[in-house]
C-alpha cells in the first residue's frame, strides 16, 4: 500500500496505465504517458545536482507540464512550491528568497525573461522529459512525513507564509474530502481552478488520481465561462468547484444560460471565499438544479478541506443569512474559542481545528509556528464562526476584523 503521492501514482501506471489521468485541451494524458514524463524530469533534476529536501518554485499554468514538473520535484527528492504562473518577477523573487529556493521552473517561452529580471541567483529552466529513458536514476526513497509541497499563503491578511503539507497530510484529506462529498470513481470532475492554488490541486486533481475519476481540465481564465459549462455538459461533469463570484459571474454575463444543460452535476462546490446564500439560490433556479451547489470552507493549514454541506440536501442559513458550511468532515475536530473550554453552540469565537490533515507548521517561520498552536493539537484558523446544535459550523468573519473602540 502506498504511503504518498508518488506511491499512489506508481500504483496507478502499474494497474491502469492506459487510463486517462485528465484530459487538457482536447487531448487525453494516461498514467502511463505521466509516469514516464514525471521520472524523465526527476532523472534529469537529479543529473543536475537535485538535492534531497530542495524547495523547487514552479510557475507553470495548468495542463502537463505542471503535473511533470510538481510530481517530478517529488520523485527527485525535492519539494515543490507551486505559485500562480501570472506572479510578476519580484512576488517570485520574495517568495523564492523565503523558502530558499535555488531553482524555478517555468514555461519554456518564459525562461530567458524571467532569469533576466530574477538575476544570477536562481537558476530558470522548462519542463525538460529528461532522457528517453530515465536509465538508472537513483530515486530517493519517500516516506508518508516528508514534505510532499509547501503552499504559499496569506490567507485573507498578513504576509504571505509557506504552509508544509507532508504526503501524510495530502492523503488523510483526500480520504475526508472523498467521504464528506461522497464522491466515487464514477464522479467525473471538470476544473478551471488553478493547480498553483490548494483547491484547485489538492481537491481537483489529486483526489481524481487517488480514485481514478475522470478528469477533464481547463485552462485557468474567466474571460469567458462558456467553457466551464460546455466542458460539464459536453464530459457529463458530475462535481465542479469554484469561489462564489464565479458562479456570479456566470449569472451576470451570460445572455442565454438555458443553452446550458448542466443536468449531470450532482455536487458544485461554492469555497475560497464568503458564499452567498443568493449566489447559490439564484443559480440553481436559472440552471435548473437542485441541492446541487453547497458550501464549504477549508484552509490551507488543513491541506485545503475542513467541511461541505452534505451533497443533496438543502443549504441552512441563520437569521442574518449567513450560510453553514455544514459539519466538519471525518477525522475533524473543530472547537470554539478555547481547545480546553470551547464555547456552547450558537455562540461566536474563534475557529479552532484538529485532525490528520493539519499542517506542522510554515517553513522557516517557528514564531508563526508556534503562534498557529492553541493547545491540545488544535490550531487557529483566523477565522470567527460557531457551531449550531448539530454541529454545523457557520462562518462570519475574520478575527482580525474586530474592530476596538
């Protein structure tokens, strides 16, 4: 049985190499075709001077290349540090300097510009497959308490901090997401979400490859959400995920938003920001669905899921219209105020969290560290909220946004 997420691949291109990993722009990728690329790049990383523990940043879009170069990283030893690909050189150079990272991959087009504007000092390269054959690479063995990839965040304030998720972490989550969504090898999944951001790769792509779900993959670009909802009709998508003004936007600029037959969708996912008992309201009434869109709330400190509503069942709301996120999934502990003497339902405080999934703590940073810690291995989140008598959480702002007279 694996133990991490290169583990899990190389199971996948042992039992199943011929099946579809995702489709990007038309074209279908095997686990196979990924298992082969991944290890060529890792062979060539490790002719290159790739040392074990390595912070890699990778500025790559969506499609295969990115998939190459993170699971690549891995299979050489190193930790990958994805980034938004559209990050202008100093937002790289600052997030490059905190985690010590010595290399950046980006898109071939790219390189010669960005090691003009970073300097000497990191050395910029492409996605290169490496040798035909990988040969007689020497892999690094992996354990499930290595560092599978450190994502950068600020959350909603501060500066940003770079959250360790081991593979340990990655697979707890992927198993509570799985549950709380009750999704299954037969859910075909369509996403625009970026692979840089944790929803995006962490619920959208990698909990397709644990399953073995379909997966059909769009660039990351909202100028027009066509797309987005051709792709769920065209592929059958039966869970897609997106922030709240997403589905707004799909509200607001399409003209003629019945040619859309959106019929397969058994769950979309409203996270990543305050959701609107509106958005989801108005959007399953102008698509035709029901129970279909539901919130949820996650954060980067507990790989990316904490809880959903549950697929199928009507949203609840509170009197001031503030929309439950709904219980914390399985293996989630979530207390209110205190770790030791959480407060009683209904009353509002800060979120606190324990379970699996949750982070060590940000690379580089023990007094941010040690400042996440609330005792009894809860975590703060940040984050005001409560829980009703069913344990159902609810949302309602940021600790930081209380305002002292």
């Amino acid at each position: 049985m694996y133990q991490t997420l290169i583990g899990l691949l190389q199971q996948r291109a042992r039992n199943t190499a011929d099946r579809a990993a995702f489709d990007f722009a038309g074209e279908s990728h095997s686990y196979g075709d990924l298992w082969g690329r991944l290890n060529r790049f890792a062979a060539a990383l490790l002719q290159q001077g790739m040392e074990r523990g390595e912070p890699v940043l990778l500025a790559l879009p969506n499609g295969p290349d990115f998939f190459t170069a993170f699971y690549g990283v891995q299979r050489a030893g190193g930790i990958p540090v994805p980034l938004n690909p559209e990050s202008g050189a100093q937002r790289l150079s600052d997030i490059a300097a905190h985690a010590g990272v010595g290399r950046v991959v980006t898109v071939a087009d790219r390189v010669s510009r960005l090691q003009s504007d970073l300097g000497d000092g990191l050395a910029v390269q492409a996605v290169d497959g490496g040798p035909a054959s990988p040969g007689a690479a020497h892999y690094p063995a992996l354990s499930a308490d290595d560092i599978a990839f450190i994502q950068y965040t600020s959350g909603s304030t501060g500066d940003p901090k770079g959250v360790l998720l081991s593979h340990r972490n990655l697979l707890a989550n992927l198993q509570q997401l799985e549950a709380g969504m009750a999704i299954t090898p037969d859910d075909v999944f369509v996403s625009w979400l970026p692979l840089s951001h944790d929803m995006g790769l962490i619920l959208m792509s990698m909990v397709p490859f644990h399953l073995g779900c379909r997966l059909v993959l769009l660039p990351t670009r909202l100028s027009s959400v066509q797309p987005w909802l051709a792709a769920i009709q065209d592929h059958g998508g039966t869970l897609t995920a997106a922030p709240d003004f997403a589905y707004r936007y799909c509200l607001r600029y399409l003209k003629t938003p019945g040619r859309f037959d959106l019929g397969s969708l058994r769950v979309a996912l409203n996270a990543a920001e305050p959701v609107h008992l509106t958005t989801i309201r108005d959007f399953e009434q102008c698509f035709g669905l029901n129970n279909v869109l539901i919130p949820g709330y996650g954060l980067a400190e507990a790989s990316v899921g904490v809880s959903t509503w549950i697929p199928g069942r009507p949203v609840a709301a509170d009197e001031q219209g503030t929309v439950s996120v709904g219980p914390p999934f399985p293996g989630m502990e979530l207390r209110i105020g205190d770790a030791h003497r959480p407060l009683p339902p209904g009353e509002v405080g800060e979120v606190l969290m324990r379970g699996p999934s949750i982070t060590r703590g940000y690379h580089r940073n023990p007094e941010a560290t040690e400042k996440l810690q609330a005792g009894d291995g809860f975590i703060r989140t940040g984050d005001l909220g409560y829980l009703d008598t069913e344990g159902r959480l609810y949302i309602v702002g940021r600790l930081k946004d209380i305002i002292i007279h």
